[in-house]
DNA sequence: AAGCCTTATCGTATATTTGCGATATAAGAT
DNA sequence: ATCTTATATCGCAAATATACGATAAGGCTT
C-alpha cells in the first residue's frame, strides 16, 4: 500500500508542488519577505521578527534552503541567508507556462 | 500549548501561504493542468487521467474548491469543474508584490 | 420500482508537518 | 581555559495530510 503517489506524476508537476510546499506556510514566507525587503544576507535578526521559538525558525530555514528557495552560508557564529533567485524566476516560468498562457481564453463555465 | 501559530502572521502571508498549499501536491497540480488545457468545464474525466483512486481524487477536487481554485457545479449525475482564474491572479499579484520586484536590485551575496 | 453510473463522504491507517524545549556545536570574548 | 552568544540538531507530542475501500447520494435508464 503506496502512501505517497507523488513519484507517478511528471518532474514539473512534482517541482512546482515542491517549490509550492516550501512557500506553503506563512512563517515561511514571512522569512522570506524579510530576506527579500533587507536586499542583503540576513545574519540573525530573523528570529526577532517571527513569533517562534529559535528552534522552529531554525527548521523553517533549513526547509526553505533544502528546498533551495535561499542560500545560506555559515559566518562565524552566524549564519547568513539570502533568497536564491534563481529557484523564483524557474518557478515564475514554470507556473505560468502552465496555467498563464489560458488565461484569456478560458471563459468561466461553472 | 498553540500548535498553530499561522493567525499570527499577516492576512496576505496567510492567503498566499493557503494558495501555495493548494497546489503543493502533484496530483492538484495536475487536476489544474487539465482544467487549464480544456479551456472549459470538466465532468468527469479527471479521475481517468490520475493514478489515483476516485475517493482521493475527489477529496483533492475538493480540497482545490475550498481554497477557492475551482469552481464547481452540480450537473445532474456529474459535478463540473473550471479554473477560477481570479484567483490565479490574486495569487500572482501578492506574489510579485512579496518578492518580484526585489529581484533587479538582489544582488546575491551568500 | 429497480438497476446503473457518477461523484461525494465516511472511516481508518500511515506519513508528514509543526512546534517546543533541551542539548549540541562553534566561534568570539573575557 | 571558560563563558557567552548564535545557530543547528535531537527528541518528542500534537495536528494535518494522504490514500484507500466501503458506502451513501443523486440522477438517468429501463
């Protein structure tokens, strides 16, 4: 008894939904936000602005960088993240040339 | 003990996380996909096109009309389902507002 | 009315996610 | 060498998600 079917379905489909699954929780995109707005590596500071303990953060950062949405390099004793935007333009690019395209001619039915 | 803390974070992290999480699995990206392609109502059909029991797909479709992805429409013995296109849009535009307009001036530094 | 077809829902098992505190690690400061 | 500070990891508990088969519900067809 298979639990998890995610492997039957095409690499962009199991992409988009990982990229989706990464930015799927708002502590998420909060970290993510705040690395965008900061134009910089963020050493520390996001643990302050987040209403988690350290620990959770922690694991929010290790997520969203295993899911390679930031990079993170470590700094002496801190380390420094920044969004990889590479990973956001593919998953632009992905995303629309699935659903974007349709828009206007699609007419809503239901 | 809150084992939830997502009402902590903003009304638009929340909403882009919940869209995130409606297309944060393969199959969903799918049942989307094909919705897209056919450019109109879908009655049935989806199910043949998934490597997925009935039941689950069902509980995907209506996992996607909750999120507000969908519409549907009872149609006799069948249900129809279309794109709510409005809500791709919504989707993108808080995502570029978050993150897209950064990305010229982001200089990666990690 | 009885049977059929399509879709939704229920019940249930397993896997994953989320969160925290406690602890480990690693570098700089004293 | 020890202490402090910042971050990562471990171990656990609770909540959610995923999947399926079984069953219900709602209209056609005969």
């Amino acid at each position: 008894m298979a639990f998890h079917k995610k492997e039957e379905f095409s690499a962009k489909e199991q992409s988009l939904a990982a990229f989706a699954k990464a930015i799927s929780h708002p502590a998420r995109i909060a970290i993510l936000n705040v690395l965008a707005k900061k134009n910089e590596c963020i050493c520390g500071e996001i643990v302050d602005v987040l209403p988690l303990a350290q620990s959770t953060v922690s694991q929010h950062l290790k997520e969203l960088k295993m899911a390679g949405l930031i990079d993170g390099t470590v700094d002496g004793p801190r380390s420094c993240y920044c969004i990889n935007w590479k990973a956001f333009e593919k998953f632009n690019s992905d995303f629309n040339s699935l659903f974007e395209k349709l828009k206007e001619v699609n007419a809503k039915c239901c």
